[in-house]
C-alpha cells in the first residue's frame, strides 16, 4: 500500500487551495494523518508525531522554505529505509529490494557532495529521502528533499 504525489505540473491545487503556479511561492505546513503501522514523508523532515484516539498517528514535517505548490511532496508506506549516519540521505524501498538499494545509496552519499563542490550551491535542505517504487506511472518525481523513482 502506497500514497504517494506528483503534482508537476499543476496538480497541487488539486489536493490544496493554493495558488498553484511555479511563479507564486510560499511556505508550507504539513500534517499527514495515517495508520501507525507505517511511515510518511515529505520534502522536510519530521517535526513531530502524535497518536491520537482513533488508532492513527499524526506526523507533521518541518515547515518548507518558499516554494512553489507543485513542489510540495509526500508519501505514505510501510517500506523499510537505510540512512547514513547523520540520517540527512536516507533511501527507501520493500524489505525484499532493500539489500539492492546499499549500492544507490553509495552513488547518493557520494554524488551529491561532489554536486555542491562543482556547482557551488549548496543542498538547502536538511535531508533527502529516496523511495525506490514499482507503482508509478513515471520513472521519476524530483521533488525537493523527496524523490521517488521506479
């Protein structure tokens, strides 16, 4: 079970009242309501989860920089993750392809200090998730700080 966006490239107003063009930015508040027995992410990371009466937990994220709406990212699985060791790179995938995944996350810790080196922007983020998915219609959605990819 997977839920997971793609709102490029103007789907968010679909999801939320917003003004949903790449020109109109703004900070972002998130709060995912879902079953305990799995995990959600977003562009920042978790701030907060709460479990509540009905048996579901609330997660709420950090609040975003400005953005643009279709930016704005999330899922909901039960996959299992492997981090480094600040936990800032993390990638996601079935406890079956997990194994699989050590190699990506290689090219990942590796890659992208090598980026911030060549291009001289650093990554503005705190941290970026990478969920390895079969179910989706594309082979990839980058959004900022969650990328979700085939």
């Amino acid at each position: 079970w997977i839920v997971a966006t793609n709102f490029l490239p103007t789907h968010a107003r679909k999801a939320f009242p917003c003004w949903d063009e790449p020109a109109f930015k703004a900070r972002f508040d998130l709060s995912l309501k879902h079953f305990p027995n799995y995990t959600a992410a977003s562009n920042m990371p978790i701030q907060r989860q709460v479990e509540i009466v009905d048996g579901k937990v609330w997660t709420t994220f950090q609040k975003t920089p400005n953005m643009p709406p279709y930016l704005i990212a999330f899922i909901v699985t039960d996959f299992n993750c492997i981090s480094n060791t600040n936990k800032s790179l993390n990638i996601c995938a079935r406890r079956k392809v997990l194994p699989d995944m050590k190699f990506v996350q290689g090219v990942q810790d590796t890659v992208l200090p090598h980026l911030i080196m060549y291009t001289g922007i650093s990554y503005a983020l705190p941290k970026l998730d990478s969920y390895a998915i079969s179910e989706t219609s594309t082979d990839a959605v980058d959004n900022w700080g969650l990328a979700i990819y085939r």
